[in-house]
C-alpha cells in the first residue's frame, strides 16, 4: 500500500510541475448517447484564443491525464467534445463533473495546425468527437475563400456534433457538409456507411487538396489507404493522432 502511494505521489509531483493552468466548468451539454461537449473557463482571460487545432491534457480522476482537441476557443474559455463510446476513466469523469468543477489542464499543445496560405482546397475526415478541430478550421477554409468538404462518420444522427454549425456553414457553396451514419435510423436520408464509401465523386478534388484526418485509428488507417491509392501526395497530408 505505502509503495503505491510512493508512485501515486511521484507522479502527482510530476504533473505539479509541468506548466498548467486550472480551469472551471462553465458549461456542460450531451450530445445524442455518446458525446459530452464541454466549456471551461480560464483562470485568467489571455491575449489571443488557444490555437486552431490544438489539444490539452485534462488531469481526470486519480490524476490519469486525458488528451482533448479544442473545438471552440476565445480570450476567457474553450469547448472540448468528451467521448462515451468505451466509458474509460476520462469520459467518465467528463461524464460526472458538473458546472463549476476544476479541472487541471496542461497545454495547449500545437501539432495540429491549419495551414494558411496553400491555395490548395481541404477535405477534412473524422470520426466522431474526431470532428473538434474541424469546427473551427472549415471556418478558416471559408475565410481564406478555398474549397472544402467535412465527411464525418458516427453512428446516429442525434451523435453529430455542431450539427447546426456546420449547416450554416454549408449554406455557403464553398463547403460541403457530408454527415456519414453507420447506424442511422431508416428515416435518414443522407450518407450511410463509412466515411471512405463516400470517396468515389471526390477523387480528383482529394489530389489536389490538402486532406486532414482526426478520429479512430481504423478510419484513420483506411483513409491513409485510400489516399495512397489514389496518389494524393503526402506533403498534403495530415493526421492528428487521436487515438
Ligand atoms: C492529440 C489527441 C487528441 C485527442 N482528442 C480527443 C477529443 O477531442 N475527444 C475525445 O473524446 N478523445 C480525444 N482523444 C483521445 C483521448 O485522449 C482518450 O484516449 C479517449 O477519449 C479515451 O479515454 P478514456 O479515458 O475515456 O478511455 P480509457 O480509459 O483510455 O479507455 C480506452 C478504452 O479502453 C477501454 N477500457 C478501459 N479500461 C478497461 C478495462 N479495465 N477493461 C476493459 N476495457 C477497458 C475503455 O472502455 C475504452 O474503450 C485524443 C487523443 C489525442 C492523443
């Protein structure tokens, strides 16, 4: 017992002093049965919002720290999507930590920037809660007046995150939205499957576009397949790596 509460100790120094901050819960929102959506205030408001595509460590329960993309940010707060599909020891704690909570955060950790200036289009792939950086980076497509596609797989409609947010933003032809259920009810009428089944009328548009991908290794992996197959040249590819 006291050896275990050598190494509980050791580690807690450990994340005592790595640069931290501690935030507060300021709002929590469930998202159909697998997603928890949620805001966290900073101690202190900064000069710029953290980076698009950035992700921070939350200290969860028993001090077990937690990676999660920033999907939203301004000066005072940011908004992570919390994933329930396995209910490990993160989610739960996302799960249960209401309105008001602390939570100590590390970062923010930039590796998955948006990249300015290529001229190129985008098509962006995820899965699930995969689709956080993709909020704000579509945005920055829109912004910089170039091409872009979302295809994001999960399972039912009601699990689709910033649902609305990204409808609005497809209201512009630039950006097409392209939601790809794998257990969708018999009334939807959009895109089943996988997200690669919904690749064959983009093909020419994937080669000359910058391609990100967020999610689950498996969609992950296919896409690398996809993309290898069809030629699209790794210099314009880029994978956060979620999982
Ligand atoms: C850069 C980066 C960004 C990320 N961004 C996000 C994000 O925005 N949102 C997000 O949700 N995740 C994100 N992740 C993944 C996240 O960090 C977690 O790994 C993930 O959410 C699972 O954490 P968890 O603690 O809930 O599950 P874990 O405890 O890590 O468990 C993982 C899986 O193992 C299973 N498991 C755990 N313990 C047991 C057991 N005793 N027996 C059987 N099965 C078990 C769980 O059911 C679960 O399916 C990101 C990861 C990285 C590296």
């Amino acid at each position: 017992m006291f050896f275990f509460k050598q190494i509980y100790n050791t580690i807690r120094a450990w994340f005592e002093e790595a640069p931290h901050f501690t935030g507060t819960i300021i709002a929590t929102e469930r998202i159909g049965s697998r997603i928890q959506k949620v805001t966290i205030a900073l101690p202190e408001p900064i000069s710029k919002p953290f980076p698009i595509g950035c992700y921070i460590q939350a200290q969860t329960s028993g001090c077990v720290p937690r990676a999660y993309s920033v999907a939203k940010a301004n000066t005072t707060s940011f908004t992570l999507l919390v994933s329930f599909a396995g209910m490990g020891v993160g989610a739960r704690y996302f799960a249960e930590a209401p309105v008001g909570e602390k939570v100590v955060c590390y970062g923010p950790f930039d590796d998955f920037p948006y990249r300015y200036g290529t001229g190129r289009s985008k098509v962006f792939f995820a899965t699930s809660t995969g689709v956080a950086p993709f909020r704000r980076m579509t945005e920055e497509a829109l912004k910089e007046n170039v091409e872009s596609v979302l295809l994001l797989g999960t399972p039912k409609e009601e699990d689709i995150a910033f649902k609305k947010d990204f409808e609005i933003l497809a209201q512009n032809p630039l950006f097409r939205f392209i939601p790809v259920l794998s257990a969708g009810s018999a009334e939807w009428k959009g895109a089943r499957g996988f997200v690669t089944n919904h690749t064959a009328d983009i093909e020419d548009f994937l080669k000359k576009s910058d391609v990100y991908i967020c999610g689950v290794p498996i969609m992950t992996m296919g896409v690398l397949d996809l993309l290898k197959k069809i030629g699209v040249p790794e210099k314009q590819i880029f994978v956060q790596k979620f999982g």
